[in-house]
C-alpha cells in the first residue's frame, strides 16, 4: 500500500482486503499505509462493520462493502448504513456466472436503486458489457467528489 500511495499521491485508493474480522486491526493497517477505503464482506458480522467505520472515521477513510447475491437484506444494509458505510458494490457472483446466468434481472436493479435510496454509493460488476445491462438504470446516490490531493487524513 505505502509503495502505491508513493507513486500515486493524488488518486483515491481502495484497499480491497475484504474484511470478515479483525475489523479494526486490518483497517488499521491499511488507511496507516495509505488506504483511503476499505472493504469488506456482506457477511461480516456489525461488530467487525463496526469497528471498520470507526477506525475509518478516526482515520479519515471510508468502507465499502462487497455484496454477493445471496447476501442482501434491506435492514443489514440501513444497519451498515447507520454504522458509516458509504459504498457499496453490488456484484454478480461468478458461481452465478459459470452457471450461464450472465443477466441482470429488474430484482437486481430493484436493489441498486433500493441501496442508492438508502444513500450509498453502488457500483457494480459482474457481466457487464460496454453498453448498459438489460433494465440499468441510471440511479442517483450520494456520492461525494474530491479534488486530486484533497485526501481525508
């Protein structure tokens, strides 16, 4: 992280270690070396999402988490919400993938924008091509825009 941060000062840089635990101590680690986000996984517990937004407030950093398909649930998501999560990416898994199910369905969609809605940040990614997946639309979430060497610290 420290030697990426050195030779890229001005960019934002995510440090994609996908926490499930030890919340604090691997969030830490990274916004120290220069991470300005985190993530983690949907299925880490609301103490270890917890302790992630907390460092990342002390610290000036922000969380992401990493949603699969079979993790979503509207009252888990406002909870993350709540604790400070700012982003989340809503992924078409590749089990799905390999299975032949390349789609995005109006159900997902459904839950970009009910995320969206709920004022996170949502990317997504999985079986996308150069032009917009079947049923995308375009949602407004909040999203906060940053200056190159405005970094939070």
């Amino acid at each position: 992280m420290r030697a990426i941060r050195a030779l890229f000062p001005d960019k934002q840089i995510l440090a994609d270690v996908r926490i499930a635990e030890a919340g604090s101590k691997i969030a830490r680690l990274a916004f120290e070396a220069g991470a300005d986000l985190v993530s983690c996984v949907a299925g880490a517990s609301m103490s270890t999402i917890r302790q992630v937004c907390q460092v990342a407030d002390e610290l000036g950093g922000e969380v992401q988490v990493e949603l699969a398909d079979e993790w979503f649930d509207a009252e888990r998501a406002r909870a993350w919400r709540q604790a400070g999560v700012e982003h989340v990416i809503v992924k078409r898994s590749r089990d799905r993938e390999a299975s032949g199910d390349l789609s995005w369905k109006s159900e997902d969609m459904d839950r970009v924008d009910e995320l969206a809605a709920m004022g996170f940040t949502v990317t997504i990614t999985g079986s996308l091509s150069p032009c917009r997946p079947a049923g995308l639309r375009r949602t407004r979430g909040r999203h906060r825009h940053r200056r190159p060497g405005d970094r939070r610290r």
